[in-house]
C-alpha cells in the first residue's frame, strides 16, 4: 500500500507540473502576434482585393487608406517557422518564409507587390483639362467592354507624347472644328511624368501634366496630341530595358517604322503599346 501511495503522489505531482506548464505556455502561445504592411510596389499604395493568410488564418483587404498602406496583426498564432502569404488579382504571389518568436513579432519595412497587368485593357482614352499654365491630363484605362478599368496595379507606363499645332486649310484653328482638321507645326516631342491618385472615390488613377512652357510656341489656339502609351510587364521587361529601348525608338512621325520597332521588341508580350490622338486641345493661346 505504501509504494502504492508514493506511486500515486508521484502521478499527482507529474499532473500538477504538466498543468503548471501548459499554464505557463498557453498564454505565451496565444499572445504571439505578428504585424506587417504591404503596398504596391510601384504607387507605394494599396494593394486592391488582397488575400493574406499565415497559419489557417486569414485577412482579406480591398481599399486600405488614400494616406498610404496600414498595418495588418494577425494574433493567437504559434511560435517557429510559418509562411505569410499574400495574393491579389494580377499581382505576383508573394510566399513569405518567417519566424515566429513568442510575443510580439513585426516586419521593419512593407512588403511590395508587384503588379503585371491592368485587366481586360484595349485602349487608353486621354481627357485634358486646360488650366492657365498647362494641361491637366486624366488618362484612362478601357477594357475590351469600352468600360473604364477602376480598380487595377499601377504599373510604371512610359508615356511619349507629340504635341502639334492644329490647322485647317494651312491655318491655325481659331475654334473647335468638327473636320478637316491637320497637325501643323510640331511644338514638343518627349515623355511626360505622370502620377497615381489613390483616393477610393477616385475613378482614375494615372494623372499628368503638359505645361505650356515646354511647347516652343506659346500662342497656339488648339493642339493635336498624339500619345505612346507602353505598358509593361514587370516579370518579363525591366524599367531600364523599357527607357533603353525607347531611346532607340523611331520618331513619332514615322508611324510605321514605330509601329514596326515596338513589334519587333515586344517578343513573347514583354510589353503592351498603345496609340491615342486627342484633337482640339485648348492651347495657351485659345480664347477663354
């Protein structure tokens, strides 16, 4: 019966140091937490209709902030090695390796996703806004439906334009002309800068802007603009290889010649181009 009895008080003592250890370990296992925040890579923005999981658990984002990425928590987890991953429409997976540390555990910098296509896109239609300084330009994404494509990946466009006086019967056109309308002198050729507006009621993002100063005339009544728009596809095509081949690129003038270059370096769809020709511009020198 004594052995019995020391046999007994051992199992209850091992049972008491086994709760006692639980006791200590859940609440560690439970408090760890891990934060994080990702952006596109190019807009430094929000990442549209992401999915992110880490241990079974998962966070769906669609419109984080117009001020820039917020943080993500993901808390109750387990400590040791995990796998964070991140996917989006037309975005590259991202599979994260990490380690987990009981407590608190954080990534220093935002994880950036890299997007590749603006979905279902056939044309751009450009809008310009004349202001007293130069030209406000909406550039708009359409898809294959002639629908305007909201929500997508910024990808880096190049964008060349060749601004023309507008003419008609070797005149300058005084006002709005419904035909028979020509480019006359040429003013400016060259790329312009464009930026990306992230705010969710915002039904474009990719902004730009023409200032008349660059045109070497500043008294022109209308414009004729004809835009280059290269799309790029950042898994197949650097942003350097992009600006090294437009160096090289045909003059707008030469239509076919261009048309024929862009072709023969596309290869296997490492870009997109697009052509697009906005007539009856305002100019610095139309009427107010």
């Amino acid at each position: 019966m004594k052995r019995r009895a020391i046999i007994v008080s051992i199992s209850v003592i091992l049972g008491l140091a086994c709760i006692s250890l639980l006791v200590y370990l859940v609440p560690r296992v439970s408090n760890t937490r891990f934060s994080f925040t990702f952006r596109d890579a190019v807009s430094k923005s929000w990442v549209w209709d992401a999915t992110v999981t880490l241990q079974g658990k998962e966070i769906r984002s669609f419109y984080q902030s117009n001020k820039g990425p917020r943080e993500y928590t993901f808390t109750g987890l387990h400590p040791g090695k995990a796998t964070l991953h991140i996917s989006a429409p037309y975005y590259v997976t991202v599979d994260l390796p990490i380690r987990l540390h009981i407590g608190s555990n954080s990534l220093k910098d935002p994880i950036e996703m890299v997007g590749y296509e603006i979905p279902g896109l056939t044309r751009f239609t450009m809008f310009e806004s004349p202001s007293p300084t130069g030209l406000s330009i909406e550039i708009r994404p359409v898809n294959t439906e002639g629908h305007a494509v909201v929500d997508h990946p910024a990808l880096n466009l190049w964008i060349g334009v060749l601004v023309s006086a507008e003419t008609k019967d070797g005149r300058l056109v005084q006002n709005s002309v419904a035909d028979g309308a020509a480019r006359g002198e040429g003013l400016y050729r060259g790329r312009i800068a464009w930026t990306w507006d992230p705010s969710p009621a915002q039904n474009f993002r990719y902004h730009a802007t023409l200032p008349y100063s660059v045109l070497s005339s500043h008294t022109t009544p209308y414009l004729v603009i004809d835009y280059l728009v290269i799309v790029p596809d950042p898994r197949k095509i650097t942003d350097a290889e992009v600006n090294t081949m437009m160096q090289g690129a045909p003059d707008f003038t030469a239509a076919k010649q261009l048309t024929a270059y862009l072709e023969a370096k596309k290869g296997q769809d490492r870009f997109q181009y697009f052509f697009s020709t906005s007539w009856n511009v305002a100019g610095p020198g139309a009427s107010s």
